[in-house]
C-alpha cells in the first residue's frame, strides 16, 4: 500500500446555517473566552462544540427512550 493509498479523504457537505443571536452575562462570555483561549479555538467554536456535545447525548437519551418503549 502507498501512501496514496493510505490517506484518509475527508469530505464534508456543507449544511445549510441560521445565525442565531442570545443574550449570554457578561461574566460567562468571561469565562466561555477564557476556555476558548485555553484551548486555543474562538469562542463560536466552542459554542458549537458544548453545543453538539450535549445534543448527541440527548438525542442518544431521546432514541433509547423510543426503542425501549416500543419493545415493551
């Protein structure tokens, strides 16, 4: 196997976006900016990031709770 080979090709859709806007205390954007700069990505990113995270685990709940119910 060459190196050609053995490269991985990520491809990635584009999704469609909605710009959201919310009111956050100034003391938690602090602190979101202090994270951020800690580990060295904006503070969007990191938004999007704790926001993913969270949402896989609920939906992850949300899909065990349906089977669970349909298998009883």
């Amino acid at each position: 196997m060459n190196n050609s080979e053995s490269e991985l090709n990520l491809q990635i859709k584009p999704r469609p976006k909605e710009t959201v806007s919310l009111q956050i205390p100034k003391d938690t954007l602090k602190s979101l900016q202090e994270v951020a700069d800690y580990r060295d990505m904006s503070v969007e990113a990191l938004l999007k990031f704790y926001i993913g995270q969270e949402l896989r685990q609920e939906l992850a709940k949300l899909f065990s709770n349906r089977v669970a119910r349909t298998t009883r």
